[in-house]
C-alpha cells in the first residue's frame, strides 16, 4: 500500500494517529477549496480530524489514484455526508505532493459543489 492509499485508508477510518504518520513532520502544506491554508503536522491533522469527526455519516469512496511521475498523485474520490438532514456528495480532487522522504508534503483539495449557481451568466451547463 503507498502512502496516499494508506492516508485515504485512515482518513476513511477516522483513524488520526495512522494519518499522521504518512505525512511529514517538517513543513506540510495544505490548501483547501475555499483558498484556505493550513501549515504544519499537527495543525493538519487537528483540522482533519476536527472536521470529519464533525460530519455525520460520513463516507470516503476512492474512485481513482493517477501518480504523476515519482512525488505527485491524483486522487479522484468523494466524500459523502448529512447536511441539514439530507445524505449529500461532493465529489473532489486531491493532489498529493511526496517529499524525500517519500511522506506527504503537500496537499490540495479540489472540490465539485452539487447544485451550486455559476458566478456567472451561461456559466453552467444545463
């Protein structure tokens, strides 16, 4: 199992101590869909861990791991969960960047937004 599968693996699980230990120590960046940053180990799993644990049933679902070369992985996944009462998906894209030491480095999460308004006129298919 490569590091990303194992991330997703435990992140899937709720499983935050084995999450840690597939991303670096030193100098983890993530950033988010709404532009938003988070720097460093701890302050990334805190917020995973946070935010999901949140989430009422929540579902990860793998659909697609494309590694990129030798430090660069996509992964096309959803993740699924109650909002206002209703089971609600959002489909996503997560590019994992490896550092030397072969752990996870960076972070970027590119998320769909099911029903959402384009920001402009014609700007959704449909």
């Amino acid at each position: 199992m490569t590091v990303v599968e194992e991330y997703l693996r435990c992140l899937g699980a709720h499983d935050w101590d084995g999450l840690a230990r597939t991303v670096t120590d030193d100098g983890l960046h993530r950033d988010g869909p709404f532009c938003d940053v988070v720097e460093g180990k701890h302050a990334y799993v805190s917020f995973l861990e946070k935010i999901v644990d949140s989430l009422q049933n929540y579902v990860l679902k793998v659909d697609r791991i494309s590694p990129a070369g030798d430090r660069l992985v996509f992964v096309e996944l959803s993740e699924t969960f109650d909002v206002d009462g209703v089971s609600t998906q959002y489909p996503e894209c997560i590019t994992f960047e490896l550092g030397g030491d072969g752990l996870i480095r960076a972070v970027s999460v590119f998320m769909k937004w099911p029903g959402a308004q384009a920001p402009v006129e014609g700007g959704r298919a449909g």
